[in-house]
C-alpha cells in the first residue's frame, strides 16, 4: 500500500480506561506522521475514564477531514478487551476489515453481579466473522505481557499485533523509532520486547 494511494485508513483501538489505548493510539498516529500521512484522531469514553469503555480513533490519508469515524468505515479494529472488540466492530468494522483481540476479558461488575452474561471468545469470534471481518486475530495479549514480567506493556503488543497484520500502511520499524521518542528509557526495552512480541504473534497466526 502505497502513501500516494491513501485516501482514507481508518483504525480502532477499543478496550476499557488504564489499558493504555491512549498511548497506543498516540504513537500510531505519529507513525504515521512521521511516514508524511495526514492524520486525525479522537476518542470516546465511557462514564468512568478508569474500567469504563474507551474507543481511539486513528484516520489517516488524502481524504480524511474529521476525526470522527463513520458506521462500517473501519478496516482496522484493535480490541484490547473482548467485548469492547465486538461492540465497535459491530458498528465500526468495514467489510472485509480486520480485528485483532485480546482474548482476556475485563469482567464488568454487572457480570460478575449476575445481572449480565460476558459472552465466550468464540462466540464474541463468530460474531464478528459474521460480521463480514476478512480475518479475526484472537489470541492473549495480556499473557504474553506477563511472561516478559508486566501485564501493563499489553498496549505495546497489541500495537505490535496490528503493525504484524500488515495493515498498516507504514513500516514496523517506523513504530519503533516512535516508540524510542515517546516511552521513557527505562522502560523502553520491555516495551519495545512486547511490540516484537506481539507482531511475531500474528505474524506466527498467519502461518498457520
């Protein structure tokens, strides 16, 4: 995908407040300036910023004029909570677009109350293959987080994640430069491990 044929990309990132979407969001879009993109971005929250439902627009391309997304215009849906995967994509997702999820859910108190069921991650897959999604990427971001020693770097492998499908219509290596400007040094090196980790992830899915 070539800059000069970008006239609109549209991605997600969906989770709930304190998973770092924010700053995911933040360093994929300045990617993509710093590719020469044009870019916009937004968010949405939910009632509470922390544990309540958070959405970041990235727009970037010739095209695009507004931060705000349009129903089924999204070709690239990044779900850092199950649930919140499937709600925008069930708005947002253009046809033939791609999800990638975090299959460890966020279990909301009205759950946990009894009062609502969380649906299964393959049910929540299903769901979203029906969607008309080309591909669906399901795997645990938060557990690979943890394996490097803190479940918090979660952002950066699912930011690794999206770089791994091969969407995005700039270089990996281009995040990692960005990454170097906006994460403090000590803590550089295990976030830019989770980044890899993630990309290496999908990059094994779609062998398979």
């Amino acid at each position: 995908m070539n800059r000069a044929e970008i006239r609109q990309f549209n991605a997600i990132i969906a989770g709930v407040g304190g998973q770092g979407n924010i700053l995911a969001s933040e360093i994929l879009a300045t990617a993509a300036v710093k590719t020469g993109y044009k870019v916009r971005v937004g968010e949405t929250f939910g009632a509470a910023q922390r544990g309540g439902p958070v959405a970041s627009y990235v727009r970037i391309g010739s095209s695009v004029y507004s931060p705000i997304v349009s129903p089924r215009s999204v070709h690239l849906v990044a779900g850092f909570e199950p649930v919140e995967a499937l709600r925008n994509a069930s708005k947002f997702l253009a046809p033939r677009g791609v999800v990638v999820l975090n299959t460890r859910p966020i279990i909301p108190t009205s759950v946990s109350m009894g009062k609502d069921r969380y649906p299964s991650i393959e049910e929540i897959v299903r769901t979203i293959e029906r969607l008309g999604a080309s591909k669906v990427v399901a795997f645990d971001a938060t557990e690979i987080a943890e394996r490097l020693g803190n479940p918090i770097v979660m952002n950066m492998v699912m930011l690794g994640a999206l770089a791994g499908t091969g969407m995005l219509p700039f270089d990996a290596e281009v995040i990692r430069e960005t990454m170097k400007e906006r994460i403090p040094g000590a803590l550089l090196e295990i976030n830019l491990k989770a980044f890899d980790a993630g990309f290496n992830a999908v990059q094994e899915k779609s062998k398979q």
